[in-house]
C-alpha cells in the first residue's frame, strides 16, 4: 500500500483541500508530475490544468487550476493556485472567457516573445477545456 503524506490546495479565496493523499498529479510549468511520498524536494510553477489527487482512502478527486506554484518536499506537497475549483463545480464560460482573452493577448502581441507566451497559454487553456468538458 502506498505511504500516505499531507497534501493541502489553496486558492486567494479559500483552503480548497487539506489531506492525506497517496499520490497528487500536478499540472507542472515543464509538464505533469506526480508527486508520491518521500519525493526529493521541488518547487515549480504550473500551468493551467487539472490537480489529481489520490485520496488515502484510494477514491480519487481533481480540481482544475489557472496558474500558481508547487512545493514539495518528502513529507507533504502544497499547491498554491491563482484560481482553482472542484472539477464539478468548472464555469465552463469562464474558462471561454479565457480562452478569449487568450486569443485577444496573442491578435495583440507586440513581440515575438508576447506571442510566443501568449500561444503557449492559448494551447494550455485549449487543453484544459477539452479535458473537463462533458461527455
């Protein structure tokens, strides 16, 4: 059986989530990651995307989150969200609204840079739309 560890979700907003978990797979800058007890220290940025955390109890839950940072250590991994949500509780318009101003900041872009960042967060929000839409 897997080691359980303390995992915690934080919004601006609120404590969305304050556990034992066995694993947490998080939408990292770099790609997604999966974070088991006793993993080596690690501090990222994520992109937007789905956090899945496996409870101690084995049911699993997933929360969609728009940007913010990781931090893991051996004994626990705290999330720290710019905006997050229980995957059943997604403002589907919001995430269009987004996807919008997305596409407003890459018509916009005043260098190859801005553009660049700007496609990259297209795609990831285009990802994550098409990830938690229903089926």
């Amino acid at each position: 059986m897997a080691q359980a560890f303390q995992f915690e979700l934080v919004s601006p907003e609120r404590l969305l989530l304050s556990t034992q978990v066995t694993e947490v797979v998080i939408p990292g800058s770099e790609g997604y990651l999966t974070a088991l007890a006793g993993h080596s220290p690690l501090m990222t940025t994520i992109m937007p995307g789905v956090v899945t955390v496996k409870l101690a109890d084995g049911k699993s839950d997933s929360y969609v989150v728009f940007g913010g940072f990781a931090d893991i250590t051996p004994e626990g991994c705290t999330v720290l969200a710019e905006s997050a949500t229980h995957v059943d509780e997604v403002d589907h318009s919001d995430i269009q609204r987004r996807i919008d101003e997305a596409r407003r900041m890459l018509d916009n872009a005043s260098s190859e840079e801005h553009r660049t960042k700007a496609e990259t967060f297209l795609y990831q929000l285009m990802t994550l739309q098409g990830a938690i839409l229903p089926a």
